[in-house]
C-alpha cells in the first residue's frame, strides 16, 4: 500500500488510476526530469527557475514525487542561495525505477533517453 495524505492507498485502487491516465508522466514531471538533466546536482530552486516559475510549489510536490518514485534522489544538500538554509541537491538516479502500478513502458524510454544523455 501507498500512503496517500492521510490515508493509505490500496496497490489495486493505484494501479486503476494510472492504467486510466494516457501518459505516465505529467508534462511537469517530464520537464523537471529534463532540467535535472541538463544541470545534475541541482536544487528546488534552481529546477524552478530553469522551468520560469516564480513559487517554489510549481515544483516542489513533483520533485518530491519523483524522489519517492525512485527517478530522482536527494544526493547531497547545499545552501540555498536566497535563503541560506541547507537544501537538497537532485540528480537522476543510477538505476531508476518506478513502483509497479505506475507502468513500465513509457518509463523504460524515457529512462534510456535522460540517462543516455546525462552528464557524468
């Protein structure tokens, strides 16, 4: 099961909702999966204002959701240069993956394209 807010969710109820949607990635996750991409070791902040947000919650949820997906990972943190508190620094991780009900199609080839373009 999956906690959902305040609540769990069952893998089946997860698995329906996604069989639903026609992508397995929304166009934010994809673009924040590209910038990650294109500056790795990166932070919230900096994935927002390479995406021209203005509200660190344009991305933030997202961000998160990819972390606990097993796309991204928090490898190491840094601080902030507005706030200067600590923050995490995201990369795309080594060996991505994704909890079974999310698919693995479109993931396979998304994965293959950002890792194969990732700088070292």
């Amino acid at each position: 099961m999956s906690t959902h807010l305040r609540h769990k969710m069952h893998v089946n109820s997860l698995q329906a909702y996604w069989e639903g949607k026609e992508e397995l990635f929304s166009q934010r996750e994809r673009d924040i999966l590209l910038a990650v991409r294109a500056k790795p070791l990166c932070t919230d902040r900096e994935v927002m204002m390479a995406l021209h947000f203005g509200d660190m919650n344009s991305v933030r949820p997202r961000i998160t959701e990819l972390v606990k997906d097993g796309l991204l990972e928090e490898h190491s943190s840094v601080e902030d240069m507005t706030t200067g508190r600590p923050v995490r620094r995201l990369r795309i991780r080594d060996n991505p993956t994704l909890p079974q009900w999310r698919g693995q199609g479109e993931l396979r080839d998304l994965i293959q394209e950002i890792v194969a373009t990732q700088a070292p």
